[in-house]
C-alpha cells in the first residue's frame, strides 16, 4: 500500500549552488556553508541545554546565550558571502530581465563593479575597527571582550571575520567582473 503523499509525488527543486562565474571560489563558499548551517543547528541545542540546565536544574550557564549569539552571528556575515557566490543579491528584475543578453551581460559586469566598490570601501572600514578591537592603545595584541561574567573574546573574533569575509566577497566580485567580461554569452 503506497502513501499519495509521498516525497515521490512532490516536485523537486534542484540547488543550483554556486554561479557558474563565482569560479572556484564561489564552489568553496558553496561547500563551507554546510559548516555555518551546522553552527546554528548546534546553537539550537545549546538554547535547548540551557532551558534545561536553568528550568529543571536550577544551575543556568554563563556561556550559553552568548555563543549563540557567536554562532549566529558568524552564520549571519557568512550568508552575505554565500548568497554573493550564488550571485542571488538583490536586483531589480522588473527591469533587469527585459533586458537582451549583451546588455544583461554589460549590467552583470556594472553590478559587479559596483559591489566590488562598495565591498573594498567595507573592507576598509571593518580594518578600522578590526585595530581598535584586536590591539591595545599601545599596539599590543587582546582582542575585544564582551564584558559579561564569562568575558569571552567574541566582539573581537567578530570584527575579524567580518573584515575577512568583506575581503573573500570582494575577491569574488572582482572574479564575476572578470568571468562576465570574458564571456561573450552571459
């Protein structure tokens, strides 16, 4: 006896992944998002611990909300890379898909430009508080705390990894421009 409701009868939406013009950079992005989906899923189960420990053991934690907090923010500055590699960025497709195939291609190739622009002026500004939040006013190294009874240094790893997803995001613009300006038929 077989189920009509099965997955069988469902159509299926196949991932597309990386943008044939992300080049291999944007297939990496692609596979290393699988780690930072992972990283909300296990901060799911750390909200989980801790409503135990709190509720049924009266003993809460330290730590818990915030390295969720950690987690998901790390989840949250990957997704702009990963959904730049899948070159799904917002665009204004009531004008954009009217458009031919050579000027989509020019289009593709502004967009480009424009991001990496605007990508290379965040990577500045991320280095500008990446220094104050990793070096001490007398240029040695301790990253910025939360300031919590736990104290970890996350504000700080943060700011690092937010300046060095702003670099990979504008490598992987400057490889779009490059990929569309070489192909004539995009």
């Amino acid at each position: 006896m077989t189920d009509d409701n099965t997955d069988q009868n469902l159509p299926h939406k196949v991932d597309p992944g990386a943008d044939p013009h992300s080049g291999l950079l944007g297939r990496g992005v692609q596979a290393l998002g699988i780690v930072f989906a992972l990283g909300i899923l296990c901060s799911a189960f750390i909200l989980i611990f801790e409503v135990f420990m709190r509720y049924l053991f009266n003993s809460p934690t330290i730590w818990a909300h915030e390295t969720v907090i950690f987690l998901n923010a790390m989840a949250f500055v990957f997704g702009g890379l990963y959904v730049a590699s899948r070159n799904a960025h917002i665009r204004v497709v009531l004008i954009y898909d009217t458009l031919s195939k050579p000027v989509r291609r020019w289009f593709n190739i502004g967009i480009s430009l424009v991001c990496l622009v605007a990508t290379s002026f965040f990577v500045w500004a991320a280095w500008q508080g990446v220094q104050r939040a990793i070096f001490t006013p007398s240029g040695d190294l301790r990253f910025e705390t939360s300031g919590s009874a736990w104290n970890p240094p996350t504000p700080g790893l943060l700011k690092v990894f937010l300046l060095i997803i702003l670099v990979v995001m504008s490598i992987q613009f400057l490889i779009f421009v490059i990929s569309y300006f070489m192909d004539k038929e995009a």
